[in-house]
C-alpha cells in the first residue's frame, strides 16, 4: 500500500469537498539542510472552509518526521502566499512501513503544536 492509496480522499469525497489538485508533490529543505518531501492538497468544504492538507510519509523515526512540521508550512506560505488566517492546516501522516494514517491540526499560533484528530474530529472539520 502506498500514500497514493490512503483513504484521505475517500475521506474528502464523502464529505462533498472540493478538491484542488490533490496531493501535489512538494519539496523543502530543513535548517540543518536535510531534504523534506512532502505532499499538499487544498480543499474547500462545503461550508466554504479553507484546509490545507500536509500528507507526508514517515518512514523512519516518526517523531523527527514530524518534528519539521513548522518548516514544512513556512515553506507553503513562502512560496503559495497560504494565509494562516484564511486556511486550516492539517498534517495527515502516513506511515509506510504499516499503512498506519493519522491526522494532525497543526497550531500555528501555539508553536506549531500538533493535535491528533480522530476520525468523526476530521471529518467535522470537513463540513
């Protein structure tokens, strides 16, 4: 299994969302240089929300991969011009080695903390 099998955009159809160009390979490089590959799709719920979903696969220590979240969306905001009050962003972790997802919101304003979602959490934020 793979991310491109994950079940985010089961998720995102059953929810009515609209769906930009769903996961679009992104790139950055961290503070000590190392390369970060990760995935974005932008969606607007039917409630006209706007979410940005950060998909990475982890496939090593999980906590140093997602340790560069604020990295991650620093880079989206440089290069797209992302508003932090205008989207939602939401970190979706995709551990390869198990097919294990998880979801994260990820607090801007509280240092970058992320807050593991359940699934009905997810899907709230999706309507």
């Amino acid at each position: 299994m793979s991310l491109q099998d994950s079940i985010l955009k089961e998720i995102l159809l059953s929810k009515g969302c609209s769906i930009g160009k769903y996961l679009s390979p992104m790139f950055c490089n961290d503070e000590k240089g190392a390369f970060i590959e990760y995935y974005i799709t932008p969606v607007v719920s039917i409630s006209k929300k706007n979410i940005l979903i950060i998909s990475k696969r982890i496939r090593g220590n999980w906590y140093q991969a997602l340790l560069n979240i604020e990295t991650i969306v620093n880079n989206i905001k440089k290069q797209y011009r992302f508003s932090t009050d205008t989207y939602s962003f939401i970190l979706h972790a995709y551990f390869d080695v198990v097919a294990l997802e998880n979801f994260y919101l990820v607090d801007i304003e509280n240092k970058y903390m992320l807050r593991k979602l359940k699934m009905l959490e997810l899907e709230d934020l999706l309507t």
